[in-house]
C-alpha cells in the first residue's frame, strides 16, 4: 500500500546524485559473453531496459573501474534523436560498461533510485529536454544542465521507495504486454503469409 504525505519539496538531480559523468570512449567489438557495453541504441526506446538484441563488449583489455555501472547509477543520453533517454541499472543486467554519448548519475543511498528514474518518464521531464536540448546543431544535453533539473519528491525515503515501487511494477506489467503484442503480432503476419499461399495455390489450379 502506498501512503502520500504532504511533506513534498522541490530539489535538484544535484540533491539526490553525485558523481556525473561521460561515458566510456572506445571502439565495441563483438559480446565476449560477459562484459557488456552498453550504448544509446542499447536502451529500449518504451522500457528503457537493456537490449539484448545487439550486445557487444568495450574493445579494451583495461578499463577504469568508474564506468562499471552499479546498483542506482542512473544513464541518460547527451545527444541526438535520443537525447533525454534514461536507463536505471538492475544487477540483473550483470557487467555493463556505459559508452561516451551517456552520463552517469549515482543517486545517493538516502534516495530511492526508482523514484528518481520515474521521475525522467514524466511529461515535465521530457518538456525539460525539449527545451534545454535545443542547439544550432544537434541535440544535447550536457552533465551540469541535468545536474540543474529541477523536481518535487517527498521528503519521506519510505514513500518514495512505496511509489517506485508501485510504478515499476506497473512498468513491468506494460512491458509484458507489449512482449505478448509483438509476438501476437509476429503470428498474425504469418498466418496471413499461410494464408496467402494457400490462395495462391488454389487460383493455380
């Protein structure tokens, strides 16, 4: 069960996170099985987890520690059509290096990183990329203007764990339908390819 307080506040991404930084700048190469480096196009455009579709690994034998992601490292991207893409990291994920065009947030341990990463799901949010990415050239936003985001969220650490929560599980749930839709979909384009066929045969004959 959630419970709302009226103790909300109005803070900044700098508040509840420190350490923001540029990923890593190296070449990928093919997934060695383990390391994984992860990338815009890496992070589903709906569910904003890890794709699995395409992984590849950092093509460097030593690495900084610092761009191991670990648990409530928020991602967002810096630049182009993607610009204002978040990724919260799930140690499900495993090892996984962030590249050059994303920046690392760590929120502190005395806010719940669920919160915080629906926060970059609101309609607020994505008016605040919108602005603030506007350029002469391409899209970006760098590490001091979402350092500068501002938001409300309640001052209580159970309360926003208590709705992190809640909107995760909901996120889940969406991200399982879409799951079945896209197979439903896949199945419904070949039945009628079958379908097709079969017409196809009977006019020959």
């Amino acid at each position: 069960m959630v419970y709302l307080t009226i103790a909300w506040e109005q803070r900044k991404l700098t508040d509840v996170a420190s350490k923001f930084m540029y990923g890593l700048n190296v070449a990928s190469k093919y997934y060695d099985g383990t390391n994984k480096y992860l990338r815009i196009t890496d992070i589903d455009d709906l569910s904003h987890n890890l794709s699995n579709k395409k992984l590849t690994s950092p093509d460097s034998k030593d690495i900084d520690e610092s761009y191991l992601l670990k648990q409530n490292d928020l991602l967002f991207a810096r630049t182009g059509a993607s610009v204002g893409k978040t990724y919260l990291y799930k140690s499900s994920d495993g090892i996984v290096y962030f590249a050059g065009y994303l920046i690392k947030a760590s929120i502190l341990d005395n806010f719940d990183s669920k919160f915080i990463f629906n926060i970059t799901l609101t309609t607020k949010y994505n008016n605040f990329v919108k602005v603030t990415s506007q350029r002469s050239g391409q899209p970006r936003i760098n590490a001091k203007e979402y350092s500068n985001y501002k938001f409300k969220m309640p001052n209580s650490l159970k309360e926003q764990k208590s709705i992190g929560y809640l909107l995760n599980l909901i996120d889940d749930l969406v991200a399982l339908y879409q799951e079945q839709l896209h197979f439903y979909e896949k199945l419904k384009k070949h039945f009628f390819k079958i379908c097709l066929q079969i017409l196809t045969g009977v006019n020959q004959l």
